[in-house]
C-alpha cells in the first residue's frame, strides 16, 4: 500500500524490534537491509514513531512471496526464533484504534483488502472474529468475549 511511512508503533515496540534486528534483517530483501543500517527502522513524526517504508511502498520489515507481501518480523516468530510477534498496529490491521477520550476501536476500509472481506462473507467470519488474536493480544480474552457477547444483541 502506497504510505510515506510503515506502521504506527510504541515506544516499548522499538526496544522489542532493536532486541531481534539481528534476526531478522537476514530475511529481508537487500534494499530494505541497506535502508535499515543506513537510516534505521523508524521514525518520529510529529509526535508519533512510525516504522520506515521503501519507495513510499512497503514497511522496511516487508519481504513478498511470490505476490504477497509478508512481515519479516512475524516470520521470525513464527518459526521460532523471537517471541515479539510484530506491532500491535500491524497484528490488528484492518483495525486501527484512535484516541478519543480512551480507545475508539474501528475498521479501516482498504480497497486492497476486498478479497477478503468477500471471503469473510461467504465463510460467515467478521473482521473482529479475523482480528480476535490481536484483539485479544491488545485488550484481553475477556474484553473479546465482551466484544461477541456484543455482536448478539
């Protein structure tokens, strides 16, 4: 997707993210290897720390397999050779939480990501039932069961 910047991380992510580099930048595609070393793997703007992208394209941490673009940081993870998974933002994409006085926990529309909201449809799985690893990384299994107790009223 077409962005100046990757994703929106925390400042506990950056420390996760600098405690494994050394494992998964081999993984990466040369040109996001050399743009890592040369300007690191984030920035600040205005405030907020965002993950770098490539060509105002892909997050640094983006390596594709055949068409897909994958995250070298969750590949790493699940094979097992770190326990971060990847950011929080990433792990609930399409979801994107904003402030507002607390948590405002809302869908993103993306064009790119039509196929699977028809696949969601046919199979009858809602975007929080796709996002329920996330969500309840980020808030709790309690929260989620709040959250589908919801859906049935």
């Amino acid at each position: 997707m077409e962005s100046e910047y990757g994703a929106p991380l925390k400042e506990e992510e950056i420390f996760e993210i600098e405690n494994i580099l050394d494992i998964v930048l081999p993984m990466l595609p040369e040109t996001n290897q050399e743009s890592i070393k040369k300007d690191g793997f984030y920035e600040k703007k205005s405030g907020d720390l965002l993950t770098r992208s490539i060509d105002n394209k892909d997050c640094v941490f983006v390596y594709h397999d055949n068409e897909i673009a994958k995250c070298a940081i969750e590949k790493a993870f699940f094979e097992g050779k770190v326990d971060f998974r990847k950011p929080i933002s990433c792990h609930l994409f399409p979801i994107r939480i904003s402030q507002f006085g607390g948590d405002i926990v809302r869908y993103e529309k993306f064009f790119e990501c039509a196929p699977a909201l028809k696949l969601g449809e046919e199979k009858k799985i809602t975007v929080a039932e796709f996002c329920k690893d996330s969500l309840e990384r980020l808030y709790g299994k309690e929260w989620y069961v709040s959250l589908t107790e919801l859906k049935g009223k």
